[in-house]
C-alpha cells in the first residue's frame, strides 16, 4: 500500500528533508575512531517521528560510503552514487532474481548480463552507470567494512528470548569472518552475563549454528557439554579478554547493531534488553544505535526498577543524537505530497478551502509522519467508497475528527438529522 507506515529507504523519498543529517550520521558511524573501545549511539525521537527512515537512510549511506572507497581511483561522490542507483533499480529485479534461484550472479554470463542491463536501462550510458553500481555493491556486500545486525527486540517476548535472540545475531556476524573460537567465546560470556540465558538455548544456538527455538529438545547432551565447560573452563574476565582480542582483530572493520523500537517493550524486557547492551558496551569495534522515545524508555525503566530512567540511560548511551525537530511546514508538506496523488486534480476553490481546513483543523491534530499516514490511509479507503457522493474536503476534515475526537464523531452521526436539513 501506498501510505502504509514503512520506513522510506530512499533520499527521493524524503519530504522532510532529513537526507543531510542521515549521511553526517553514517560518516560519523564510519570514521568513529573511538569504536576501537566500543560505542553506543542513541537516536532519539518522539514516537512517529520518524526514526525508523533515518536509520534505513544512514545505512543506505553508510554502505555507499564504503562503495566510494571500494570504486579506487574513480571515487564517485555520494550524490553520484545516487543517480547510479536510480539506473540500478530499473535492472535490481533482474538481479534479485538470479540471487532468489541460487544462481552465482557473479558468474553471470558477460554478453547475457549487458544485453539484460542494456534492455532494462535503455540506454549504453545508463547502462553502464547500472553495472558499476551494481560492481560497487557486491564488492562491498561480499567484504563490508561495516558489518551491519539489525535487532528488533519487540519481535521476541520474554527476557531469555531476547537475549537468546541477541547472542545469536551478533555471534553469527561477527563468527563468519572470526571463527567459531569467536561464536564459543560469545556464547560463553554473554549467558554469563545474561544469567537468565538457558543453555540450552542462546549458548547452544550459537556454537551448533542451530535455528533459533526448538533446541532443548534436540541438544540436550551438546548443551550438557558446554554446561560443564562454561562452569569449569576459564574465568569471566579471561573469556572477556579472549573476545576483546578477537574483536580487535576486526581492523578497521566494525559491527553496526541496529536496535529499534526499544520503547514498544514491556518495562522488565526493557531493562533487560540495557542491561544486556551495558553488558557488551565495551567490546572493541562494535557500535550499538539505539532507536528509542527518550520520555517513553525512561518511564519504562522507572516502572521497572524505580530509578530515574533518564539517568540511567546516561550511564549507557555515550552520545545521543536527537531527530531534527518537525514544524508544521514539514507536516504540511509531506500531507500535500499524499493528497496530490489521491486528489490530483483539485478545483482552484477547493485548493483555498483546503488550505483552510489545514489552518483551522488538521494542523492542531497532525504533529508526526505517522499522523500523516494514519489519516491517509483512513482517507484513501473512505475516498474509495465514498468519492462520488461526498465533497473532498468536508471528507478529509472528517476523517480527521472520526480518529482523534470520536466522541464528537458519534454525536455528529447520532444527531445528523438535527445538522443537514
């Protein structure tokens, strides 16, 4: 669906005008210098607002970032990249097709790959910029310097679930370029410090390279074995010393965690997923960027523990960087770029009385991106329906009172009779 509530993932897609500060925050992701002792970044922002489009936007950055360094001697410019991916998308179906039937599209057929682009392209110029993105990204995808784990904590209800689901991730990342030395270690440390982890579980997960869930059933003697190895082996501090020197190893590589929605969590599954992330703030080149409402978590984290949340997160979050602030030009804007395409051809005079109703009515009600796309999307299934027989814009500013005053709804609708004559 058109207005459904996904994140964009394109600058062409971007109405607000938040492209600027996605690429400063991939940049500084990038060069973070400080990572080599490990780092956590905060993205904050109210509900709505947007969070979830910059984070798609700076890793969008962040990968073409690595693709100009990846090009040599070419180094196109951001901006550059950007129209090369315009080309690239008209031929991407092309090539996710070849990955979805396990064909090894670098061994695609030279003579067939062109005549694909060329078709999908239109033009040799088009063409070719099509190609070199897409050299530049699988270069890139096959050797990040970023290695990028998005985590939605939201997704697993329950504490050992979430950090079960946490190991996992970032084992799994960081052992396919380290070794299973590295995904041991993991496990080691992290269901020490997760102590609610089964081994069963996350350890075992890890280390067997098992799927996620199902496994006391099927390892209970492998989780048996590592029972006794994680209580009998080396100490906390040696397995941790072990980790940070492998990690260290990364280089100039780094691990980028995504955790998202960190304020859709219950309060206990909030603490646990900071407590987890206070856990591993300190592992040498990996950075974590938190997505939260800073006024919702720290009342989450209140409830739970009865301290101030918004002190708590201090000692967690070492730089929290806060979503450029909405006014309602941006809201207007990013309402009128929805409107046009359900009513592109308004009169002169309903043009004005939208205009008004934006001054009298909807301004005082849509406050967010997400407001925006709610009552859009109410608007386009009542337009549907209701189209043909209603005036656009009394419609519109219905709408807006039935999903944020239903009461005054109801009333108009048991009193129509007393209003239309």
């Amino acid at each position: 669906m058109r207005y459904s509530d996904h994140p964009i993932s394109h600058p062409d897609d971007d109405i607000l005008g938040r492209s600027d500060f996605a690429l400063a925050l991939a940049r500084s992701i990038d060069q973070l210098a400080v990572a080599k002792d490990g780092f956590v970044i905060g993205l904050i922002g109210a509900w709505g607002a947007g969070k979830s489009s910059v984070v798609e936007l700076t890793l969008r950055y962040l990968k073409h970032e690595e693709m100009v360094r990846a090009s040599g001697n070419t180094q196109p410019s951001i901006q550059d990249l950007e129209e090369m991916s315009r080309k690239f998308t008209r031929v991407e179906p092309v090539t996710n097709a070849l990955i979805a039937g396990n064909l090894d599209v670098d061994l695609w057929e030279r003579n067939h790959r062109d005549r694909e682009f060329l078709k999908a392209c239109g033009s040799n110029e088009d063409a070719a910029l099509a190609l070199e993105y897409w050299r530049l990204k699988r270069k890139v995808e096959n050797d990040p310097r970023n290695i990028v784990v998005r985590f939605s904590p939201w997704l697993f209800p329950g504490k050992a679930e979430l950090a079960s689901a946490l190991i996992s991730d970032l084992a799994r990342a960081i052992g396919e370029r380290l070794g299973s030395e590295v995904q041991e270690a993991f496990a080691a440390i992290l269901s020490r410090l997760t102590q609610a982890v089964p081994l069963a579980g996350a350890a075992t997960d890890v280390i067997t390279g098992g799927a996620f869930g199902g496994l006391l059933a099927s390892s209970l003697d492998i989780s048996d074995k590592l029972a006794k190895r994680l209580t009998s082996g080396p100490t906390l501090e040696s397995v941790r010393d072990r980790l940070r020197q492998a990690l260290r190893a990364l280089g100039t590589k780094k691990v980028v965690v995504v955790v998202d929605d960190l304020d859709r969590l219950t309060p206990a599954e909030a603490v646990e997923m900071i407590s987890l992330l206070k856990g591993l703030g300190d592992l040498p080149n990996v950075i974590y960027l938190l997505c939260y409402d800073e006024l919702r978590l720290a009342k989450l984290i209140k409830t739970d523990l009865r301290l101030d949340g918004h002190e708590f997160l201090q000692k967690i979050v070492q730089y929290p960087v806060h979503l450029p602030p909405l006014d309602p030009t941006d809201i207007s804007r990013l309402l009128d770029a929805d409107l046009q395409e359900i009513l592109p051809t308004l009169r002169s005079d309903d043009q004005r009385r939208l205009g008004y109703a934006w001054y009298l009515v909807l301004r005082h009600y849509l406050r967010t991106p997400r407001d925006v796309r709610r009552l859009i999307n109410a608007y386009s299934v009542a337009c549907a329906g209701l189209g043909d027989h209603t005036d656009p814009i009394d419609l519109l500013i219905l709408e807006t009172i039935r999903i944020y005053e239903p009461s005054i709804y109801n009333w108009v609708r048991q009193n129509l009779d007393q209003l239309v004559m």
